[in-house]
C-alpha cells in the first residue's frame, strides 16, 4: 500500500523538489499541495493522507496551530516538519507540538523518503544537525529560562516587547545600552526563525513561553 503524502510549503521550488524526488519511489503517492496552512487543514479533512511534509513557515495559519489541529482532529497523520531554521527553541517546541520527524532544508533530499518511512513505522526522525544539537545541548548545558527555550535575559526583553516597550525603555528599565537590546533582539529572530518584534512575541506564545 502506498503512504499518502501531503506536500506543505509556500515555495514553489521546494514543492518541486519534495514532489521530484518522492516520484522516483514507488511506495509513496503526492496526493496534494498545499500554500496555506487553511489549505493544509481542508485537505487533510477531505483526502486520506498518511504524512504531511510541513513548512514551519507557511502562510495564514500559525505553524503551532496547523500542528494543534492536526493532532486534535487527525492524530493518526504523521507530520514530517521542514525547516531550515534549527535553534533549540524552535526544535523543542515543534517536538513537544508533537511532530513526528524534523528534517533541515541543508539536507540531502534523498534523506525524505527514509524519514517519511522512519515516522510511518512510529517512529521519530532528526536530521542529524539537530541530533547534534540536542545531544550538545545535554552535554553542555546552559544557563536557559525555566521554560528551556529563551536564556533568561532574552526572555526578560521579550516579554518587555510583549507589552509594547521600545528599545530605548528596555534599556532603561534593564540598565543596559541600546545596543545591547538590539543584539539580544537579533539572537531572539535567530533561535525563533522570525525577522519582527510581533512575529517573536507571536512566536513565543505559540510555544507557551508566556
């Protein structure tokens, strides 16, 4: 029997790539695409589908909530998460969402097939780079917030751009330089995958950080 594939991403050419090399496999079958995260959600609820190959990144619907309503409504679907971002943050909250493989844009695409086959066995699959990083992560740990996702200081300052400080408050109501701020700032879109306050702040609630 073949495993039902539902392609999740808003870029063309990564859907190219995925639908390209799961053809040359006869066990899988591409039994539709989606751009949204609302396409993702009405597919699944139309058509039998085994996997979801999911963006972390899609448009519309927050990733968190596409993986929320999977669980709820489909928790049979295996969802296969593709994403170039691989911080701590984003790896443990997509984990603890409850996603069954989380696989790095930076490998190979012949590494689908064996992770889409891993997840339908009930199993979960890591791209080694993340491997790495958790191993890491428990053989040098850090000083991290209690939530383990954000070292303490970032969580402070995002918390403080939850509520609508700029970064000049911040850094008064800190004792610290602007630029200071701003730096922290910058390693928050890092570890989270995102490029504004509100998307972080958005972010940081989707995984429970407050």
């Amino acid at each position: 029997m073949k495993i039902q594939v539902l392609i999740a991403d808003d870029h063309p050419i990564v859907r190219a790539g995925i639908r390209s090399e799961l053809s040359q496999y006869m066990n899988f079958e591409i039994v539709g695409e989606a751009v949204t995260g609302d396409q993702v959600i009405e597919m699944v609820r139309m058509t039998k589908v085994d996997v979801v190959i999911l963006d972390i990144n899609m448009s519309g619907m927050k990733t968190f909530e596409i993986i929320k309503q999977l669980r709820k409504n489909h928790p049979i679907i295996k969802i296969l998460v593709l994403t170039a971002c691989t911080d701590k943050g984003t790896v443990n909250g997509l984990l603890n969402a409850g996603v069954d493989g989380y696989i790095s844009k930076d490998e190979e695409p012949n590494s689908i097939p064996g992770a889409i086959r891993l997840i339908v066995q009930g199993k979960n699959y890591l791209s080694p780079v993340i491997s790495t990083l958790l191993v890491n992560e428990i053989k040098y740990p850090r000083k991290i917030s209690d939530k383990g996702f954000l070292p303490d200081r970032e969580l402070e300052i995002l918390k403080l751009i939850a509520v609508g400080l700029t970064t000049r408050e911040i850094a008064n109501k800190l004792g610290i330089a602007n630029r200071t701020v701003e730096f922290h700032v910058t390693r928050i879109y890092t570890r989270f995958g995102v490029n504004s306050r509100a998307s972080a702040v958005n972010f940081a609630k989707d995984i429970g950080l407050f």
